[in-house]
C-alpha cells in the first residue's frame, strides 16, 4: 500500500524532500501557505515597472551538495566570483581589496592599508577553514557523525574553531582591526553574537560560512535564486508530488493529521508521516507546544541603481562590488554595533555587506536596463535584534534602518547614493528594506531568523542518542510520525536542500520505501 506524506511548507527544503520522497513512491502532499512556493529561495520583482528579478531574501549559494543538484536534476549553475571581499577603511581613500586571481594585488593592497604583516595570517585561517571544508562538507548528506568521527576529521583545528570563542583566533592570527574584522562577519551573518561569546553561537556560523562546497565559497546563482526553487517543484511535480499552495495549516497531532484552510474550506489528511520544513517554533505552535523565543539579527535591503557609485580609493567599481563589499565592519566597529544594539539602539554606524548580483549575472536584468548599465545592490546590515521592533515599532523601524543603511553606505563612496537610485513604475525610488518582522510576516520565519533558530553542531554531540533514523539523520522532532526537514534540522540553514535531502532518507528508512 502506497505511504502517505504530508510536507508543511514549501520552501526548497520542502521540495527536495518532495522530489525524493515522490521519486521513492510516496504520496506525497506539499502544503504552502504563500501563492507559490521557494520560501526565501525564490526570485521576484520587488519593484514595480521594472524588468529586474532580484533574489529577494536569500541570494548566493555555498551549502548545496553537488549530490543533492545531480539526484533531482537542478539546472543550477554557479559563478564563482574573482573577487573575494573590498573592504574601504573608514575616514581613507584606502581599502582592502582580496582579489582570488592575484595574490600579488592582494599582498599589495594588505601593504597598502598598513597591514602588510597580517597577509600570511589570514592566508593562514582560511586555509585551516579550507581543510576543515573538505573534511567535514561531504558528512552534510550522511548520517550525523558521531562528535568523536567529527573531531578525528577536524584534527588539529578542533579547539580553535570548535571548542573557544572564534575571536581568539582571529585575534591570534592577524593584528590589524579591519582584517579581524573582514574574517569576524562570517561568524554574525543573522547571528546576534559577539565573536568572544561564550554561547559559541558565532563558531557555529563561522563553520556553516567556511565549509560550504568543501571550499568556503559563496557563489552566485546564474539566473536569480528563483532557479533552484522552480527546478525543484518541476522535479516535484514530474514525480508525482501534489503541491498546494494558499494552503494554511492550522492544526497537526503527533500521530500524523493535518488541517488545513483553503480558501473557505478545511481539508484534513491522516498522514503515515509529517515533514515539517517550516520553523521548529511553528511545529511547536501547530501541535500546541510551547517554544523558546526566536529572533533574527539583520536587515535585507534590495536596491536598482542607474549605475554603480564611486568610490573614493581610485578603483574600478567592477572589482570593488564584484565580491562581498564591506561597510564599517572593523572588529572594533562589530564590537560597539554588538553593544549598541544590546542597549536598545540601532548601531551608529551601521555595520553591513553588499554585493552587486547583476555584475556575475546580467540576465536577471531585462535587455533595456543591461544597456543602459544598471546595476542591483543586495545589503545585508548586522547586529539588528528582532526585539528592536519591540522598541520602535515596525514601521518607524524601517523607516530609520533605510537612514542608517544610506549614511553607513554612503560613508564609504565618493558621492550620495540616493541620485543613482532607479525609480520604479509609481515613480518611488528602487530601494526596498525588510527588517527582521517584515521577514518574518512573508515567509513565517520566526524573528525573522533566517536560520530558522540556533544552528546546532553538524554531528551528533557525545550523548546523543542515535537509535533511530530521524536522530541518525539530525532531523528528530520528538515526536514518531513527524519529522524536521527545514533550516531547523540538525544541519539546516542556508539554501542547501540538506534539511530537505536528510528527512527524506529518513523516512525512506522509517516507512521502507
């Protein structure tokens, strides 16, 4: 007899497990609250008039296995970026630029900014990262290996990367405040957390941001984000997996039943097994459990402009904003944005990154705007904690973020960006801010938590137990029938499908299919 599935949730998680599952001979029932699915892998156009989709929530790619692409047939194809960061020290026409290409240039422009000392000191953390990648990616699609198995991959690196604050390393491998802090933001992207912590959450971000594709890299996706998604409900769909959007679950027990509202009708489904791809806090909500407050630390910031801004280092924009561009990120700068934001203000300035996707990808931009040399710019501010929309209201929030994203942006370039804005359909300028409530309100991430909550190690810890393939697989809910195969499982967060991809072997294992 055919088992039956029920997925809660449509983002790309959702449907990687659905593309498995239907492939394996599973009924299978996506169920998406939205009018389409992809969760925050989708692509959109936030402005309207304009021929221009953006990735609009998550926009580059490291965490998805080559596994997980091949299997289920994802047309997804990567451009890897010469450049890797340009970071301009604050009050100079001087900046650090790592180009990948020329080691040369970047010994020179460490040189240049009074930090030549440090070059062989960040060569070296990224080549102890690069060995950790290589040794740990490939686990991602396995069982969890044990904390033992893991620390024997490891090797030498365990204590400074797992077990002591992420700072101490940074500290001791380079003395320059700017270069601590280019390493320090892969440890606070959407994670509220100083890098001498000792909740070691910024070690575990640190590690999700090094280990991606066994190399570290963080690529764009050619097409916009919304390549993955819609690969993977046509792969989905192909198999036989039944998709239901506008489809709100309003009820689940432990034993397998789903409610749902459609319009002005309830459906219900008695499920031999429940994959849960949304948030471990909205399962808890749905089974009427209580859970510990969530919350996400950022602002997301898509703008069109008419061309790119000069910078005041004489260098070519096209190299400047061809990798991750930093903006008041010195570790000192993290440090006090860490402060601010704990004592209830918005940092001053604003710490943030920014990358320009139409330079890898020009196709995301119709044919009029590509002549005319537009450009998109996707910002990503840190250390803004959910609870401040407790303090200002959502509204006067993004409201004073759009300030502080302008006067952080603009105190690093050569002249004001708001003139280089294009202007949409309605005449508004191209600049669209979404702070932490705003995410959570489209996508139910909640606190607007892009991870979902806490991310966990990516192995089981020495007392776990692994007694059955939903601990095996990182993706116990605890509960029997229901399952995690979202960014809240053992190994989720980012745009990977390994949440999704190890649900599934789970419950491939659970119902014998």
């Amino acid at each position: 007899m055919q088992k039956t599935i029920a997925i809660i949730g449509g983002g790309h998680n959702a449907l990687t497990a659905a593309a498995y599952l239907a492939r394996a001979g599973a009924a299978v029932t996506v169920l998406e609250r939205l009018e389409h699915v992809g969760g925050a892998a989708l692509s959109a156009t936030a402005f309207p008039g304009v021929d221009a989709r953006l990735s609009r929530y998550a926009y580059l790619v490291s965490l998805m296995p080559k596994q997980v692409i091949d299997d289920l047939s994802i047309p997804l194809r990567l451009a890897r970026r010469r450049y890797s960061s340009y970071t301009p020290v604050p009050g100079t026409d001087r900046g650090l630029l790592v180009d990948n290409a020329d080691p040369a240039a970047t010994r020179a422009s460490f040189a240049s900014i009074g930090a030549a000392a440090d070059v062989a000191g960040f060569a070296s953390v990224y080549e102890r990262t690069g060995g950790v990648a290589r040794a740990l990616f490939p686990t991602l699609t396995d069982p969890l290996p044990t904390q033992a198995r893991a620390k024997e991959l490891v090797g030498a690196d365990w204590a400074a990367l797992i077990e002591r604050p992420i700072g101490e390393l940074i500290e001791e491998s380079v003395a320059d405040d700017l270069v601590r802090g280019v390493i320090a933001t892969d440890g606070l992207i959407g994670t509220y957390a100083s890098t001498d912590d000792a909740s070691l959450e910024q070690n575990r971000c640190f590690l999700y941001h090094v280990i991606g594709g066994g190399t570290g890299d963080w690529d764009v996706p050619i097409g916009g984000m919304g390549v993955v998604s819609t690969s993977l409900e046509g792969t989905a769909r192909a198999a036989g997996a039944r998709i239901i959007t506008s489809a709100e679950v309003t009820g689940l027990t432990p034993d397998g039943e789903v409610t749902w509202r459609q319009g002005d009708e309830e459906h219900r489904l008695a499920a031999d097994l429940v994959l849960c791809a949304a948030a471990p806090s909205v399962l808890s909500r749905l089974l009427g459990e209580t859970s510990e407050r969530v919350e996400g630390a950022q602002v997301k910031v898509n703008m069109l402009l008419t061309r790119l801004p000069r910078l005041r280092q004489d260098i070519a924009p096209e190299a400047a904003f061809g990798g991750t561009f930093h903006i008041n990120e010195s570790l000192t700068q993290l440090d006090a944005a860490f402060a601010a934001a704990g004592a209830g203000r918005i940092p001053d300035p604003l710490p943030a990154e920014i990358y320009c996707h139409s330079l890898a990808d020009p196709s995301i931009l119709g044919p009029e705007l590509r002549t005319k040399g537009w450009q998109t710019l996707t910002l990503f501010g840190l250390h803004l904690p959910d609870r401040l929309v407790d303090r200002y209201g959502n509204d006067e929030l993004r409201t004073l973020l759009r300030a502080a994203v302008l006067s952080t942006l603009e105190s690093v370039l050569a002249e004001p960006i708001e003139p280089l804005l294009a202007v949409d359909g309605n005449g508004e300028p191209c600049l669209e801010v979404k702070t932490t409530r705003d995410i959570e309100q489209a996508l139910a991430m909640p606190g607007g938590n892009i991870f979902h909550g806490p991310l966990s190690w990516p192995w089981a810890d020495a007392d776990d137990p692994l007694d059955t393939p939903a601990r095996r697989w990182g993706v116990d809910s605890g509960h029997d029938r229901i399952l995690l195969a979202g960014a809240g499982a053992r190994r989720g967060g980012g745009v990977s499908g390994v949440g999704g991809h190890n649900a599934a072997m789970a419950t491939i294992e659970v119902l014998g299919l």
